[in-house]
C-alpha cells in the first residue's frame, strides 16, 4: 500500500466520525461539552500535517548524502566530453 493510500484511508476514517459527531448523528455528552474543540479539528489537524511535512522536508534535507563516486564519474565524463570535442576542432576554455 502507498504513503497516499494510507493518509487517505486516515482522512476518511477520520472524517467519517467527525462528520457522525458534528451531524450529531451520534450523541453524548462530552461531544456536547466538547463541540468546538471538535468543530475545529480538521484546522488543527492541517496545521499539526504542515510542521510534520515541513520537518520532514528539513530533516532529510540536512540528512542528503554526497555521493562521491558518482561527483568522480561526472567530472572524469565531462574531461572526456571535452577532450572529444577539442579532438572535433570546438575552442573550449576552461
């Protein structure tokens, strides 16, 4: 199952019972205490999904890793790029 499947399965899991709650489809008496804090879920629930997105985003951001080998292919592909276009009569500077 993808990462997608899994947060909409949560999303419609959750918004199933909030929506049963704040119908008032289902009744009791600390939903009735609790109804604002219930009504404004959903917006704290999108505000607590931005930090974790954003510090996920940082968190594997600092964590990337160089790739050394492949930096070493890369220049020794554009040596030999160049030296064939030099051997073709193209005036390159360095």
């Amino acid at each position: 199952m993808t990462k997608l499947m899994e947060w909409l399965m949560a999303a419609v899991a959750f918004f199933g019972v909030y929506l049963a709650i704040v119908c008032r489809q289902v009744k009791h008496d600390v939903f009735d205490q609790y109804m604002l804090e219930i009504q404004l879920s959903p917006l704290i629930l999108l505000v607590l999904f931005g930090l974790y997105s954003v510090t996920v985003v940082l968190y594997r951001t600092l964590t990337f890793n160089n790739c050394e080998e492949a930096a070493k292919e890369l220049l020794e592909q554009i040596k030999e790029a160049k030296k064939d276009l030099r051997s073709k009569g193209m005036v390159l500077s360095d």
